[in-house]
C-alpha cells in the first residue's frame, strides 16, 4: 500500500512515503501487524519535523517497532506477530530507504538494468552472502522464508537505511517475498 499525505505543502517538504509489509504470526495477527506498521509508518514520519527525511524515516520505522511490540506483549491474540516492512520515501532527485525484513527495493535503470537495492535479512539470504550456500540452492531452500529481523518482534529493531539519487527514466519497485521468492530478478 501506499501511504501519502493530503497536504500538498507536506509533499513538497517531506516527499512522498511508499511502504510493503508483509505479517507474519498466527491467524490475523500478521495482519494486524503490518497493518499497524503502515499506518504508524506513516503517521510519525509526515507528523516529525526538525530532522532529516532519512532520520525522521528511521525513527518513524523505530516507534512502529516499539508499539507493535508492546502489542503483543498485551494481547495474547498477538503474541509473536511481526512484519517485514519496505519503505521509501522519493523526495526531490532521491529516494531514501529503510528496510527490515526480506521484503524488496528494487531499480531499474536502462544502463544498469534490475538491481535489488536492500538486503534480505534471512537466514538463507545470509548463508548466500557468506558462500555458504548458491543462489539457486537459496531459491529452493527449505527455510527460506525463515527471517532473521522483523518488526515487533524485539523492543528494538535494526534498520538498514539506504539513499539513492534518482535519474531520468528509472522506475522503482517495492515488494514482498511473494513476488521475489516466485520470480527471478531478470523476469521482474
């Protein structure tokens, strides 16, 4: 989904917000998880002013955290939900991001092609990077939807936040696993 402001003023100053969350945990409460990280995502970055859009990003992603994780501390219905959450804001020539989880950023340039822009934390994503395991044994894996970060999972979370100036021509794409596990890169 994504979630903008109506004040066009806010859109000139804060940019534009697009966000995936993808829940995990019993019955609705992945839902209601990713849920309420999308809509506290959005409602603490448009509501906080003095910092940067890359910082108010972050902290915006930080109390979404810290709220979903109390939560479910609360609400035995909720207990060990969490979400994957991608999210970007494109504000003038950049795009800042913040990832958690194994939901995707990805850009298409003309001279570059599709490049993935975050990083899976997963545990088969991890063996990849350590050479521990191919690519092509990654996609078949057994525990590949096995995350290592969420959101709500913990009272904190690490986020991994990235910038990126934008070109003429490029298009971005965010999305969970259920685009990226049942597709390759080339045919997105």
């Amino acid at each position: 989904p994504m979630c903008a402001p109506e004040s066009h003023e806010l859109v000139q100053t804060r940019g534009r917000l697009f966000a995936v969350a993808d829940g995990m945990g019993g019955a609705s409460a992945g839902e209601h998880a990713s849920r309420m990280a999308l809509q506290m995502l959005a409602q603490n970055y448009y509501s906080a002013f003095g910092v940067s859009a890359p910082l108010a990003l972050r902290d915006a992603l930080d109390q979404a955290n810290g709220r979903i994780f109390e939560e479910a501390a609360l609400n035995p219905l909720f207990s060990g939900m969490g979400t994957t959450v991608s999210a970007m804001i494109i504000l003038g020539h950049w795009a800042y991001i913040a990832q958690v989880g194994d939901s995707r950023v990805y850009l298409h340039r003309d001279s570059l092609g599709i490049q993935q822009l975050t990083r899976d934390h997963s545990l088969v994503a991890e063996q990849v990077r350590n050479g521990i395991i191919s690519e092509e044994e990654a996609r078949n894996h057994s525990l590949r939807n096995l995350i290592t970060r969420a959101v709500g999972i913990k009272d904190r979370v690490k986020i991994d936040l990235f910038s990126i100036r934008l070109l003429q021509g490029d298009t971005l794409l965010i999305c969970s696993d259920g685009l990226s596990n049942m597709v390759e890169d080339r045919q997105i």
